[in-house]
C-alpha cells in the first residue's frame, strides 16, 4: 500500500511539473510558416500563448519580421518605428510578460496584404486562448533570439504550430520516469 502511495504522488508530481514549467514553442502559420498565403487571425484563434512560450518565424528571403510597438501602429501597419526587426528566416522570440504583442512583415505591402499577427500573451496559470480582436497592454520587451538553433521548432504535426503535442509528450515521459524510480526506491 506504501508503495502505490509513493508511485501516485511521484506521477502526479511529475504531471504538475510539466504543466507549469514546460513552455510551448508556436511556429507562427503553423506548417506554412511566416507566409502571405496564411490567415493569421485564424491561425491565431484556437491558441493560447503563455509566458514562457516562444515564437518561431520560419521564413524565406523575401520577408522579415518587426514587431510593432502598439495596437495603432499594427492596425495600419506604420513600420516606421519598430520596437525589433529580425532576419534571420529562423526567428526565435521568447513571450516575457503577458499583453499584447505585434508582429509584421517588413517588406513593403506584404503587412497591409494581411502579412501580420497579434498575440495576446497570458499567464502560466491562465487558460484563456488568444483572441486577436481583444484590447491588451502593450508588451515592448522583445526577447528574441534571432538564428536559433536548427530544429528548434521543426517538428512535424500538430505539436509544431502549438507545441502542446510536445508538452504532453514530454509529460508522459516525466510520469513514466517517475514511475520507475517509484519501483527502484520501492524494491
């Protein structure tokens, strides 16, 4: 009986672990990637962007990517005063604080053709999904890391435009460790 208690807080443990301290990594357009083709609002609004998490712009030579500084500057895509322009085709930003965050393409027309995404930015303990329509505050801390490693958010399915696949992945990963060093310790 001792045994079976001990095995089912280490798993519960492990499981309440990943939820609060794993982030997600959003290949923004999912599959398509950082593209003019893409509904970025749509895209957009079935997810939920955590503190923690990062976004990832894949993206060919013919575009970039500023983040804009406010809600006015996105909606008619003023470009003229960017907060951080990135590069790289393989962009990586980290969310620091919750709020609103916008994000555009830099080369010229591609913003006002619809090449642009808000992300609205939660808490960790937050379970709302991201709603491009919503006022937030503006969060002006970029936290980017432009050239990030190759890979970093290129797997494929599903857990590549959210990241929850690999959340759920690595928790049962956790729980089944958990599991066996409840039996080592246990025998």
């Amino acid at each position: 009986m001792k045994m079976q208690a001990v095995l089912i807080i280490l798993v519960f443990s492990g499981l309440l672990a990943v939820k609060t301290t794993l982030a997600a990594q959003h290949v923004i357009g999912g599959s398509q990637g950082w593209e003019q083709s893409v509904d970025f609002d749509s895209w957009t609004s079935d997810k939920s962007f955590k503190v923690g998490d990062q976004l990832v712009f894949k993206y060919s030579g013919l575009h970039s990517v500023v983040e804009l500084g406010s809600e006015a500057a996105y909606k008619s895509c003023d470009l003229g005063t960017p907060v951080n322009s990135l590069s790289s085709g393989n962009d990586v930003v980290k969310l620091s604080k919750t709020g609103a965050r916008y994000f555009a393409c830099g080369t010229p027309g591609h913003c006002e053709s619809g090449m642009k995404v808000k992300v609205n930015v939660v808490s960790t303990d937050s379970t709302a999904v991201s709603s491009p329509g919503s006022d937030s505050s503006s969060d002006s801390d970029s936290g980017s890391n432009s050239g990030s490693s190759p890979g970093s958010g290129s797997s494929s399915g599903s857990s590549s435009s959210s990241g929850h696949g690999l959340r759920v992945s690595i928790g049962y990963i956790l729980a089944v460790g958990s599991l066996v060093i409840g039996l080592i310790w246990a025998f």
